[in-house]
C-alpha cells in the first residue's frame, strides 16, 4: 500500500484529489488543509508521495516543496505540484525546487492518474 499525503486549503478539490488518486489503485491518502498541518504529518508516517497547492494561508506549496527537497528525510518522496498558478514563470520555479510534475487546475482526472501512475511506479 502506497501512502499519499494531499496538501490542499480547498475541501472540495481535497476530496476530489484523494477520490481520484485513490481509484489508480493500492494507495492510502491522508489530507492536510495547510502547510503546516503537513509539516506535522511528514513525521508520523512515511509517505510516498505529496501532493501540494501554491496557493495556501500558512506556508505555501513552494515553501513546503523547498523544506522537503532540503530535509534528508524527506527529499527522495516525489512532490506533484497541483495549483491554478498557470505562469511558465511558477511552473520552473516549482520544478526548480524539485517537484516530480506540475498540474495546472482545473485538470482532467485522467491526468492526475497518469501523473500519479507514473511517479509512483504503479
């Protein structure tokens, strides 16, 4: 069983994220509706894979992307970057900082999957 943690202030496009990655098989998603409530979480379990919004009210989804990609412990999980910051601008920066994709909302479902099958290896 793969574990996914989904960092999203929206508790719709949380839901919706976590229903979708779910369906793409064994994968168990645990939710966080900001920054810092995923900084919590990173150390209660191991996770295979994150999934961040930009655009949050603590710490953004570039700063916790640069906390996890600089922390020994966490900088091999994949970040799959999902946020409606469209700029080429936002999309290198995020892959500069490390994240495995970049998704611009709103995203076929589809898509989420296929970026999800594929940075996990499923």
């Amino acid at each position: 069983m793969k574990t996914a943690l989904i960092v999203e202030d929206s508790n719709t496009t949380r839901s919706l994220i976590k229903s979708v990655i779910e369906e793409v098989g064994d994968i168990n998603a645990f939710e966080a509706a900001t920054g810092f409530e995923a900084l919590k979480a990173l150390p209660r379990q191991p996770f295979d894979l994150i999934i961040v919004d930009i655009n949050m009210p603590d710490i953004n989804g570039f700063e916790l992307l640069d906390f996890v990609k600089n922390n020994d412990q966490y900088k091999s999980i994949p970040v799959v970057i999902v946020s409606t910051e469209s700029s080429e601008d936002d999309k290198e920066k995020g892959m500069a900082l490390g994240a495995a994709a970049y998704l611009t909302k709103p995203f076929k479902l589809e898509e989420l999957q296929g970026i999800v099958r594929k940075v996990l290896s499923l």
